[in-house]
C-alpha cells in the first residue's frame, strides 16, 4: 500500500473494530488510490466504512494542481463533513 502514508497505515494499524463505530474516508492527493486502499486494509482489521468517502485533489511538486486545495474544494469537504457527522448521529 505503498499509497499511503506511514503515519496513516500506523494509525490504521491502531484501529481496533470492537471500539471503532465506523470511519469515514478522505484524502488529498493526485489520485483517489489511497481511499482504496485504506478502505482494504481497514476492511482487514474488520472496521466499517461509511460507503461515501471525499477525494480533493492536492499539490503535487509545486507543479501538479497548483493552488489545490482551493475554497472550492474547502466547501466541498466541509460540506462532506456535515453530511457524514448527520448521518452517523441518525
């Protein structure tokens, strides 16, 4: 899962699914890869997933999607974030 950060497979690494609820997935990046494969490797360890995940394309090397993430993409995830927070407190 050479897709992901360490830091974000350490921590995946820590979820344990008898005190995990559910995870809601987003990332940035110049592909949705990593959703993917976070998804995976916490299907693994037998934590849900919430079916919808967020995606924002993200810098890459000062040259890829300069200006990224932008307000756009800002609304979008807060938008994202109260549409999941809602529907887990259903």
């Amino acid at each position: 899962d050479h897709d992901i950060l360490p830091e974000v497979q350490a921590f995946i690494g820590t979820l344990d699914a008898s005190n995990t609820a559910a995870v809601a997935l987003f990332a940035t990046g110049f592909s949705t890869a990593a959703l993917a494969s976070m998804r995976r490797l916490l299907a693994a360890r037998g934590v849900r997933v919430l079916g919808e995940s967020f995606f924002c394309k993200g810098k890459l090397f000062f040259v890829f999607n300069a200006g990224r993430p932008n307000e756009s993409d800002l609304a979008s995830a807060r938008a994202f974030g109260l549409k999941t927070l809602a529907s887990v407190k259903q």
